[in-house]
C-alpha cells in the first residue's frame, strides 16, 4: 500500500477546504459546492484553459488563472467571485456572443445551451461590442449529426472527446486567431470521414447548437452527458476488466 | 406625480414584443391608470412627441426610416429601452449582414425577383418605400440605450417588472433568466 494521500489546506471565498494534491481548484470547488463557471471544463477530459470563464485571483499572484488548470496548493487563498472577476467573466461571454452569429430565437440550442445560460446568469443584458457577422457554414454531410460553425465557441470539447474517449481522432482544429476553425479529418466533408465511428460523442459533448442531430427541434436537444459519464467512470475505475 | 409619458416603437420586428405587452392583460388597466401612451403603433398619433418619458424600443435599425425616427426619438425622450432581442442584438433581420457588403441588395433579389412568382419587381418610390441600410444593427449601436428587455419576444411577466420598478421610480433591473435570449 501506498503512503496517505498527500492533503493540502487551502481557502476558498474565506472557507478552509482540504484538498489531494493532484486536484485543481475547480474540482476542489465543485466539491464544496462553490459555483465557478466554466465552458470549455468537461469532467473526464483533460482541460485545456481555453474559455477563460472559470478566472479566478489568488492571494499573491498580480494575474487571474484558470479555475480548471490551476492544481491547488498548501495555504493557497483563492477567490472566485469578486468585481473584477465578474468584468471580466461578462466580456469574455459578450466577445463569443461578438465573434460568431448566435441567433438563439432559431437555434436549436435555444433554452439548452450552456453559453447562454452563462451569459444570463452572468447578468449580460447585452453586448458592449460591435458584432462581427462573420460568415461561417454548416457541414450537413453526415446522415444524421450537423455542425453549425456559426454557433462554436471553439472550446474543443468534441474535440477532445473524439480524441480521448472515442478514440477515433476525426475531429480536429485548423486556423489561428479569429480564422479558427473545427474541422473534420484534414478538413473534409463530415460525411466523408473515414475515421468518424458515428458514435455522436461529440454532439453529446457541445456545450452550444455547434453540433446537433439533425431534425431534431429546440425542444428535443437537450444533451445527454449520462452516456459520456458513464463512459468516463467505468473506465476510471476500472469497472471495465480488459 | 406626473403621469408618466410613455412611447413604444416598432422598427425592424415582427411585432412580436407588442403582442407580448398587449399580453399583460389585467396590468394593462393597472397601467392605464399610471401611465399616458404617447405614441405607439396601437395609439393613432403620427408625429413622435416631444417630452417623452420612456419609449420601449422593439426591432432591429434596419432601414434609413427606422434610423431617423430613432434619432428623434432619442432626442425627444428621457429613457429608451432595447425591447426585444432584435433591438438588443439584430436577431433574425441582422442574419442578413453574414452575407457581406451587398447583403441588401442581394436580400432584395432573393426575395422580389428570385423567389417572386408574379411582379418581379424591387419595391421602391422616393419617400414612400425607405433604403435598407447596409447593415442591421441593433439599437444601442446607433444611440444611447439606457436599459435592456430581452427575450424573443419578451414574456409578459418580464415587461411586467421593468414597466412596475420604473412606475416605482427604480432604475428597472432584470437578473438571471429573466435575461434569457431567444
Ligand atoms: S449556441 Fe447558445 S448562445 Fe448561441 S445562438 Fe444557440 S442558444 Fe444562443
Ligand atoms: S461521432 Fe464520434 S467519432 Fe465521429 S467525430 Fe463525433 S466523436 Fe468523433
Ligand atoms: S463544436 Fe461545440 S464542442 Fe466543438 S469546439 Fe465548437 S462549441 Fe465546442
Ligand atoms: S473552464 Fe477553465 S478555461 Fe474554460
């Protein structure tokens, strides 16, 4: 057997909580029930601090960090609500409301969607930012998934599913900046995917409308992540003999 | 106090959000008896007045009319509200502006000659039929807005409590769901 689990002290928004070593501010804040908002964050994927939501200050440190990458440490004093972090978390959400077209009255994800229920739990009545109207397509090449580029915030989240969980490895990223884009494979047509199994991991990942199943209405899209939990459960802990 | 002046407006919507606010039903009365209605497209009064008190803005800026009325409109009164997302956000008449710099034309074509199975014809007289603008843009990017009404349209019960905490002479402030889009 191995030694005890190495436990760090820390304070949270004033409150004392232990924590494993390995464990990063967001999971120790999820355990305490303090709410962090997060979007890119999809519990048994790795995290890669992308959507900048879940900022928070640490005693010491001049910058704010990411909740989701941040491992604790002993006497570490967090803070997760604060002005300045609510500045930032509501133009953080105007600039993805700003950079892409999310039109949520005809969007599938209407009432679904984790990006607008973060803006209006965030209290953004509105954009402070010029919108850019960009013009982004859809690829409807797959018999029964779609991917709507115009509502992707770019959080990776199918990607990584499709990468870490499916094992399948067709989604990808291609562009910088603004010109950023998910793409299938080397960017081919969805429908055209050698490697795509259909498993509809990634549809079931996608925190917006980016990726939905077809034909399917605002109503019917509410996201089933039972099925990813499960999946990433079992394997954590091994329920799976191989 | 004063009956408040009030005025509610409709540019580039469906009128939608005015459905929604006749949909106050018995609060309606209540207001009545508070509130004078000023202009509106359900009161018969053609010049925008002045001395308004709080107009309720509904619909996107999608054309040069829906422009200069909001330019008076914005002189002429104390408070505007963005009601509804199109006048939040441009909404569906601003899906337009993702098809570039000749978005208006093309729309036009789309619509009157493309898809028209009789009269292919743009519509257009000097001074009757207005230009579309080359862009929608929503209306706080073209005048100062002092509050926000969101949803599409916004339920009753939203329009309800921005019109009760400015009858209470609060600064109307909505939380949560109450900003829900869409
Ligand atoms: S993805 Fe979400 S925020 Fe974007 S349009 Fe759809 S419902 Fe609205
Ligand atoms: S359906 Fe499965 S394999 Fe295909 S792209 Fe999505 S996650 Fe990857
Ligand atoms: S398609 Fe969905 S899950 Fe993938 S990056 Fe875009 S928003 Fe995230
Ligand atoms: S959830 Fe931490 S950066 Fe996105």
């Amino acid at each position: 057997m191995s030694t005890a689990v190495d436990v760090k002290t820390l304070i949270i928004d004033g409150m004392d909580v232990s924590a494993r070593q390995d464990q990063t501010v967001l999971d120790v804040a999820r355990e305490n029930n303090i709410f962090i908002p997060t979007l890119c964050h999809l519990e048994g994927v790795a995290d890669i601090g992308a959507c900048r939501l879940c900022l928070v200050e640490v005693k010491g440190t001049p910058k704010l960090l990411s909740a989701c990458t941040t491992k604790v440490y002993e006497g570490m004093e967090v803070t997760t609500d604060s002005e300045r972090l609510r500045k930032y978390r509501r133009m953080t959400l105007e600039l993805l409301f700003a950079e892409r077209n999310h039109v949520c009255a005809v969007c599938v994800a209407n009432g679904h969607c984790e990006l607008q229920t973060l803006a209006y739990g965030q209290g953004m009545d509105h954009v402070r930012y010029d919108y850019c109207f960009p013009k982004w397509g859809m690829d409807l090449t797959h018999p029964f998934m779609g991917m709507d580029h115009n509502r992707c915030i770019l959080c990776t989240r199918c990607v990584r599913v499709c990468w870490y969980i499916e094992g399948a490895g067709t989604k990808n990223t291609s562009g910088r900046g603004g010109g950023s884009m998910i793409i299938t494979d080397l960017n081919q047509p969805w429908g055209d995917s050698e490697t795509c199994t259909s498993c509809g991991k990634c549809l079931m990942s996608c925190p917006t409308g980016a990726l939905f199943k077809k034909g399917s209405t605002a109503g019917e899209s509410d996201r089933d992540r039972s099925m990813l939990e499960f999946i990433v459960n079992a394997r954590e802990k091994k329920q799976w003999t191989v | 106090m004063d009956r408040l002046k009030v005025a509610t407006v409709w540019l580039g919507g469906c009128s939608g959000c005015h459905m929604s606010f006749l949909d106050l039903d018995e609060f309606l009365i209540e207001l009545a008896g508070k509130i004078d209605i000023v202009y509106s497209p359900i009161v018969d009064r053609k010049e925008y007045p002045e001395g308004v008190d709080l107009c309720l803005i509904e619909g996107a800026v999608c054309n040069e009319d829906n422009l200069e009325i909001l330019r008076k409109i914005r002189a002429r009164t104390k408070v505007l509200i963005s009601f509804g997302d199109c006048a939040v956000t441009g909404n569906v008449p601003a899906i337009r502006n993702q098809l570039g710099a000749d978005n208006a034309t093309q729309v036009l074509q789309c619509a009157y000659i493309d898809n028209a199975q009789e009269h292919k014809c743009l519509p257009g007289r000097e001074g009757i039929v207005p230009a579309l603008l080359k862009r929608v843009r929503p209306v706080h990017e073209m005048v100062v807005v002092e509050h926000y009404l969101p949803g599409c349209p916004p339920p009753a019960d939203r329009i309800r409590a921005v019109l009760t905490q400015v009858l209470e002479g609060l600064s109307p402030k909505l939380e949560g769901a109450q900003l829900k889009f869409g």
